[in-house]
C-alpha cells in the first residue's frame, strides 16, 4: 500500500503540481472529537524558491472527548528546517515538536500541546510557523516560462470532527511581481470557494491570493494553486520531474502488485510497456510548444493629433479630409466659399497665422485650375500622410485610432444631448471637426438636425454663398461665448435644409474639385504606400496578414487614404 | 560495437533527458553586403529561455521562448528544414507546425525590418509594451564620454560639467567594451565633451564594430568636415552618427554636406534655446532643404515646450523623421518625453541605457551624477544592481 501511495505522489509530480500531502492525523489511542472551527493559512512562496507556512488552527474541543493534546500537522515534503518551525498554544509557546512522534500521511510533524492541551468543552488556539521547507515548486504543465505553486491545506479524519470550518488560505507570491504576472489555478476540488481568489497587495508590496469558504469542510481535501513567472525564483527551485522518476514507480506498483504472478507474464508485459513507454517518454521529455509570441517597446497613444490628422490616421475618405480643411479655414476666417458649383474659394486677407501647413497648402491650391488643382490637393493629401506617420511613430495605431474614436462618439453624444436647438447648434459648432470623423457623418446629420431649427454659426455665411448675411447678430461659434436661453433674434435655418447644406459640402468636394475620388486616391497611395518590395524568405507565409508587404493597411482600397503609420522608433 | 553501445546508451539516455535550454549569452547577425537593406540583429537569450531581440539597435522586441528559439535560428541562419527538425525534437510540436510557424516568424521581422512605418500591433500581431517596463538583464546601451575636452572656442555650456581625474587609454576603453559586450549590451554611442578630439576614437570604433556591437557617434561635426577624417572613421563600419548641430558654423555645414553623401546614418540634434527658439524653424527647413531626414530635438528648459512642440511639428509636415532617447543635450525635454510626462512612464535612464564617463565611472544617464561603480574596476553585475531602478526595485 505504501507503495501505491509513492506511485501516486510520483504521478502526481508528473503532472506539475507541487502535490502536497498534508493529511493531518490525530489517531493516538485517545479518544479525540473536536470542531475546527477556523483555519488560517498562510503561505509565503519566497524570491529563493523556499515556502513559509503559518498555520492558525482554532479547535472546540467536545464535552465527551478526552484532551486535545496533540497536533499532526501534514507538511508538503520532507524538505523543511526543524530549526525554523515554531508553535504556540493561545500564544505560549511549545516545544514538543518532533517528526518522530508525527502519525499522519506522507511527512509532517507533531505538536505535543503538553500543559496547553485543550480540555473538554474548552477552545484552544493552535498556532504554527514552518520557515523553510524547499523543492515546492514546479514548472508549469501549461506554460513552461511559470512556476507551478499548489498547495493543500491540512485536513482531519472526519470520525474526529464534527461541525464546519472557516477556512481560508492566502498566498503570497514572491516580492516584486506585478499584479497581471501571476495566475492562479482553477480547482475543481474547491467547492464552496470563489472561483476567483480575492487578490491585494501584502505589507511587505507581495501580491497575494486568497481563497476564503466560511462553511468548509476540514476533513476534505482541498487544493489552491498558482503560477508566476519562473524568473522571480532560481532556476535551482524547480523540481523538474524526469520521466525516469515515473517509470521507477511503475517499476515499484508493478512489483508490488505482481509478486504473485509469474516471470513470463512480467517479461512480456514490460517488453510491451518497454515499447510504449519509450515513445510516451521520448513525447513526454519534450518541451510544452506554445506558439511564438512577440511584444514590441512602444508608446501608446498619440496625443494631441488634430481632427484632421486623426481622420488620416482613420483612413477617412480623402473628399471628407479635403472637406474639414476646408471647414477648418472657413472656421478660421481664413477663406470663404464664393461658388458652390464648381467649388471655388477666395483667400481672405490678412491670413490668420496660425493656419498649419496643410491648410495653407489647401488654400493655394485654389489658385490652380483643373487638373493642376488636382495635383495640388493630391500633394496636399500625401504631405499630411506622411506627416501623421512621422507623428505617429513610435506610438501604437490602433490605441491612438480608439482614443480618437472615443472623442468623436461623445462628440455626437453631446450634440444630441442638448434640449434646445440653441444649445444643440452650439455645440455643433464647437465639435463639429470630431463628428466628421463619422463615417456615417452624412445620414446622421440629417437625423440629428431635420425636425428642428438650427441657429446657424457666425460663419456659415462663408461657406454658404447664397446665405444672407444681413445680420450681424453675434453667434456662437467660440466656446467662452455665454450660452443662449432663447433663440430670439438670431438667424436660423430649417434644420432640414442645414443637414442637406454640410452634406452637399462633402458631395461637392467628390463631385466638383478631385473627381473620381479612386482615381484622386490612387494618386496619393501610389506615392504613401509604394507598391510593395518582397522581402519574404520564399516561404509560402503562415498566412494572416504578415506576408512581406511594404504597407499593409487599407489604404489599397478605394476612396480610403491610410497613413500607414504607427510602431517602432 | 563500442560506438553502439555508446549510441545505445545515449538513446536510452535521450528518452530521459529533457531538453536543455539554449545557451544564455548574446547572438549577433549583421546582413550581407548584397541584402537589399542593411541591418543588425541582436538576440539576448535570458536564463528563462525568453528573448530580448534588437533590430537595428532601435527596435526591442521581448520573446517568449518558442520566440527566442526561433530568433536564436534566424541570427543563426539556420535553413528552414533543420529549424523544424530542430524544434519539434525539442517541443512536443510536429515539424510541419513548427516550419510554418518559423517562416512566419521570419516574415514578421523582415517586414519589420523593411516597413519601420507599419504598426506591429494592427499589422503583425505583435503585443505592445511600454517602453522600458520589462526587467532585463543589460542594458540596451551604453553610453561611453570618451573625453569631457571640448575645441578651442567652444561654448562650454552644454559640456558635462564633472571634473574627472584622467581619461581612460585605448586599452582601457576596450576592456570597458568587452565587459559590455559581454554583459549583452548590443549598442555603444561614444560622445564627449568632443570624442573626436581622442586620436584613438576611430581604433576604439573598430574594436566595438568587429565585436559585434552598433555604434554611433555624437559630435558637433566639426572635424567631419575634413573628408579625409570622415573617411576613416567610416571604414571602421560605424553605423550612425549625430551631429550637434550650430548651424551657423560654416564648418559644420560642410559637415553636413559630407556626411549626407556618405553611406552612413545621419541625425541631427538642434536644442532649443531661448536665444535661439525664434529662428529655430528657419534652422529647420535650412536642414531639411540640405537633405537631412532625421532629427532629433530638445529644450534648454521645460519653458521652451511650447516652441519644441511647435518644431516638432513642424518637423513632421516637412516629412522629418524624430529621433529620441539619445545622448543629447538636455535629453530629458524632448518632444516625446515630454508628451508622454503624464503617463508616468518607467523612465530609460538607469535601465535602458547606461553612462560612462571619461574616467570610467558609470551614470545611470548624462546629467544624473550618482555613481553606480566604476566599469574598468568593478565587476558588471555590481554595477548593474546599483543601477538606480534596480536599486528602487529592491
């Protein structure tokens, strides 16, 4: 029976786990019978590969029983400095602790309680320390960069116990591991557990694991684990498990279990197990494969982008960019719409100073006709590309695309927000750069603004040529502007017509100015994004969307002009 | 029949032996002369089996150990075939499996190499990682003030400002080299004062370059102007060079000049001051116009953020590419150190990169005077624990 019992510690090494065998025992010709009302573990998983356990057994010994006067306490392994361990009964210490007087399973010592016993009817508080006990940590099976961390708390014979038990167990990790390192194992066996242990940090900045279950029962076994990166212990900690340890067990069950049995029977069973043991070890030696995985040092978002330089970087269609520059001066007083069809603008002068270079190049290219303005929107497209590459390196894409995805849908959120069509029309004109953002900017303006009025911003009369502006009433078109309570006096426009007049701009860009927008784009991408150069191996690629190319975003579809940027340094 | 009993004995040995990690240490590969592009790898296999991969001394990539043995193969050059072989010997992966996934490992650094601009996360897979926030085992380079002895004239005032007793000779300088490389650092900078004022600069060059490291060069051009000088030190295989730039130096242009028509990597540095932040965006398109397409900027002061983000943009519109984390004067205020201030981010200094100063004594960075040993006297691994993160950490 031993022996079996070694089989299965050795097969349950096999599988990575530190097995700890800790059933406690108090079977002494006494006659025992106890509640465990509280046990209190911790378990200190130390930077030297070491473990430390502090055990709080609380004990409500029974009117009939005899006194407690022992405690077996089950350890991991045999491992442990007797130096180090320490006991108390109610705070006064102890000193009978020997392993020779230990009568539960696997290794463990006993704790003679002596005068401190727990009388009849009474409540003792056991408390023990063990400072060292080594080899306790595994390679994980799962992940073979982590250490495998498991342990059992200690249980009691259920002929000796009655009642429930607060049970609760803490592990503390090695010092200096971030909270997302390490993980801790899911266990079937812990019923009545939380699935996911409570985790804060310790005194000494530790993380911990805690696993609490105020109705457990003590006389069950019930394990916890955890794994960290192998790299907070030494490398000399891990218990490796050569396949050569199982094989010596399944020597031991076999004669154990056969002894009876005769030679031939031995002989052809282990030429059999001889061969099928070879190739389960030659598999089993072999590391775990887990695929390759590749992390990059890089910042994350890219601050400070204007809404121009973000709709770039979201691959918005080069009319709608061209659209918000255009916006841009107007909102800037820097040009006015003279003709709508054909779209013509006019510089006004002074020009403001703070126009970016993108806007100034806009501006000029107005003073070409035809194809040559063409050409001078098409520069203007590249430069801002490359220049929102530039910007962008170094700094992660698509955290950068969500954080400016984020603005433009509370952008909207605020626009629709607003009870009044005061309000709403200010704070349209406040956002406006980030709604264009919207892909769907067209169909949602026409919702958002066709059943009410729209007080129309003090330079719509820019961009509209066939507005009047006979007014001069302030508008609202700068933020500090005190907000309006009524509408009164101002100039507005059916919200309908408003809608059609912001969606027409864009149409017109398309329809009046660069064309045939895949033609206007190709251009650009063509000069943004050469055609690609191979650098591949020649393999014929793992497929996914690594293949060798020079540029590997969207900008190869139509009507979409991608920066392309992103990563590195 | 002794041989078969030895076979014997090792088959049998095999069937219980699990695989050994692959040796710890620094692996190195540089391309041929004949590859489209030139560049450098550098594979640091850790104790733990992971990987720190550098490409181009710039790009850190941090590798799960499939990953680093896979690198281990590419800096290797090991064919295909026997890299499947290979592993699936040593993982419990079929060859097939593990081909594939070692010809898309290679597809994902080439076109890393060859795409800078394309984003690793959206485009290759990769994980992202905030800079310097992974425990490492050295640094990824090592800054080496060969002298704090500046030319004639020159405007003391963005020198390094200790005193120190003498300046290391030739052979102490490489002794210094060796125990970085073989600590694993894959990139020294030599810098000054003015280290091309040392006879010896383009000797110690050369002795970095055949070890296998990147080098670079932080000068202020000055003696790049004579083509004959630039000439030899570039037939030491340096790879880059940053120029300090004081463009109204008509010896520096000239500098320039050469150095843009030399195959060699070419960065200029422009601090911002405040006597010279209003004309900084003529200097600018002056360099651009000249050819240069990398730069790098910083502020005198933290007041000058607004004129250094401004040239920073205007950087970016004249298609100029950021360079940052350099030795550079007043390296702390640059453009992207600045930006990202609020984010608390592990700071390079210390960790990343390393300082030696003239006399050997080691800075966490240029400008942080606490010293952490001296690399010609103390064993690396001192140094290295002294290092002011990890001294925090522990």
């Amino acid at each position: 029976m031993r022996k079996f019992l070694t089989i299965v510690f050795l097969l349950a090494l096999a599988v990575g786990y530190t097995a700890l065998f800790s059933a406690t025992d108090l079977a002494r010709a006494e006659t025992y019978y106890f509640r465990l009302t509280q046990e209190t573990v911790n378990i200190f998983w130390n930077s030297d590969g070491t473990q430390s356990l502090d055990y709080v057994l609380v004990f409500e010994n029974s009117p009939t029983a005899d006194n407690l006067a022992y405690v077996d306490l089950g350890l991991p392994n045999g491992n442990f400095d007797m130096g180090t361990i320490y006991a108390d009964v109610d705070g006064k210490p102890i000193t009978d602790i020997t392993t020779s007087g230990y009568q539960g399973s696997g290794s463990g010592v006993a704790l003679g309680l002596g005068n401190y016993a727990i009388r009849p009817g009474k409540v003792g508080r056991v408390h023990a320390f063990v400072g060292v006990i080594q080899k306790v940590l595994y390679e994980d099976s799962s992940d073979n960069t982590y250490a495998s961390a498991v342990f059992a708390p200690v249980t009691f014979g259920s002929q000796y116990m009655y009642g429930e038990t607060d049970l609760t167990v803490t592990f503390h990790l090695p010092p200096g591991m971030a909270p997302e390192e390490p993980r801790w194992h899911e266990d079937k066996t812990a019923d009545g557990f939380p699935k996911q242990p409570s985790s804060v940090y310790d005194a000494e900045s530790r993380v911990t694991y805690t696993w609490r279950n105020a109705h457990a029962d003590a006389s069950k076994q019930y394990t916890f684990g955890a794994s960290f990166p192998l790299k907070y212990v030494p490398e000399s900690a891990i218990v490796r498990v050569t396949f050569i340890d199982v094989i010596l067990g399944g020597i031991l069950m076999i004669v154990g279990a056969t002894s009876e049995l005769c030679i031939p029977v031995l002989v052809i069973g282990g030429f059999f197990g001889l061969v099928g043991l070879s190739a389960y070890s030659d598999r089993k030696r072999r590391m775990q494969y887990l695929p390759p995985k590749i992390s990059i040092e890089g910042h994350g978002i890219k601050r400070g982008l204007t809404a121009i330089e973000a709709a770039v970087l979201m691959e918005q269609p080069p009319d709608s960019i061209l659209t918000m520059i255009l916006f841009a001066l107007i909102k800037k007083n820097a040009a006015e719409v003279v003709s709508r069809e054909p779209l013509e603008i006019k510089k006004i002068e002074p020009m403001p100073e703070d126009l970016r270079y993108y806007e100034k190049e806009f501006i000029n290219a107005f003073d070409e006709k035809g194809a040559a303005r063409r050409r001078a929107l098409q520069d203007t497209m590249i430069h801002l590309i490359r220049a929102v590459s530039e910007k962008m390196k170094g700094f992660s894409r698509k955290e950068t695309m969500a954080y400016y995805e984020d603005i433009r849908k509370r952008a909207w959120a605020q626009v629709e927000a607003a009870n009044t069509p005061e309000v709403r029309s200010q704070k349209f004109d406040e956002v406006m750069e980030w709604t264009m953002l919207d892909r769907d900017f067209n169909d949602r303006t026409r919702d958002v603004f066709r059943h009410q009025p729209v007080y129309v911003p003090v330079w719509w009369g820019r961009y509209d040529p066939g507005y009047h502006r006979h007014t001069a009433t302030p508008s609202f078109n700068r933020p500090s502007a005190p907000s309006i309570s009524s509408g009164g006096g101002l100039p507005s426009v059916p919200g309908a017509d408003f809608a059609a007049s912001m969606v027409t701009g864009v149409q017109n860009f398309a329809g009046s100015v660069i064309g045939n927008v895949n033609d206007f784009t190709s251009r650009v991408t063509q000069s943004t994004n050469p055609v690609p150069v191979s650098t591949s191996s020649g393999g014929s690629g793992g497929g996914g969307r690594s293949g060798g190319s020079s540029c590997a975003c969207a900008c190869a579809c139509a009507g979409c002009a991608c920066a392309c940027a992103g990563g590195g340094r | 029949m002794k041989t078969k009993t030895l076979s014997l004995k090792q088959a049998i040995k095999r069937w219980f032996t699990p695989p050994e990690a692959l040796t710890a240490g620094s692996y190195h590969f540089q391309a041929p002369p004949d590859a489209p592009a030139p560049y450098r790898l550098h594979l640091r296999l850790e104790p733990d089996r992971s990987g720190v991969f550098i490409i181009n001394a710039a790009t850190v990539l941090h590798l799960n150990p499939t990953a680093a043995e896979y690198a281990y193969h590419l800096v290797q050059n090991t064919p295909e075939e026997e890299v499947a072989s290979a592993i699936s010997r040593r993982y419990r992966i079929n060859p097939t499996q593990a081909h594939q996934d070692f010809v898309k490992f290679k597809e994902q650094i080439q076109t890393l190499i060859s795409t800078p601009d394309l984003d690793p996360v959206t485009f290759l897979d990769f994980d992202r990682l905030n800079p310097y926030s992974q425990e490492i085992s050295a640094p990824y380079r090592l800054d080496c003030a060969l002298t704090y002895r500046l030319p004639e004239g020159a405007d003391a005032a963005y020198a390094p400002t200790k005193q120190v007793d003498r300046e290391l000779d030739t052979r102490e300088w490489e002794t210094i080299l060796d125990k970085a490389w073989e600590a694993g650092i894959p990139h020294v900078v030599f810098t000054g004062g003015e280290p091309t004022l040392r006879e010896d600069l383009s000797e110690l060059i050369r002795y970095a370059e055949q070890k296998g490291m990147v080098s670079g060069l932080l000068t202020d051009g000055q003696r790049l102007a004579d083509p004959e000088y630039l000439d030899m030190l570039l037939q030491t295989g340096l790879d880059h060079i940053m120029l300090n730039l004081d463009v109204d130096n008509l010896a520096v242009a000239a500098a320039v000049k050469n150095t843009l028509a030399a195959d060699v990597h070419l960065v200029v540095h422009l601090t911002i001051t405040a006597q010279n932040a209003a004309r900084a965006s003529w200097q600018l398109e002056k360099l651009q116009q000249s050819g240069i397409t990398a730069l790098s900027l910083s502020a005198a002061e933290a007041s000058l953020q607004p004129a250094l983000q401004a040239m920073r943009e205007h950087s970016a519109a004249l298609g100029m590419s950021l360079v940052w984390d350099l030795p550079v004067p007043y390296s702390a205020f640059n453009p992207v150190s600045l930006e990202t201030a609020a984010e608390e981010q592990p700071s390079g200094a210390g960790h990343a990169w390393l300082y030696v100063e003239p006399d050997g004594d080691v800075l966490p960075a240029q400008g942080i005077n606490r010293v952490l040993g001296n690399l010609l006297r103390d064993p690396w691994n001192a140094i290295w624990q002294n290092s002011e993160r990890r001294g925090q950490r522990q």
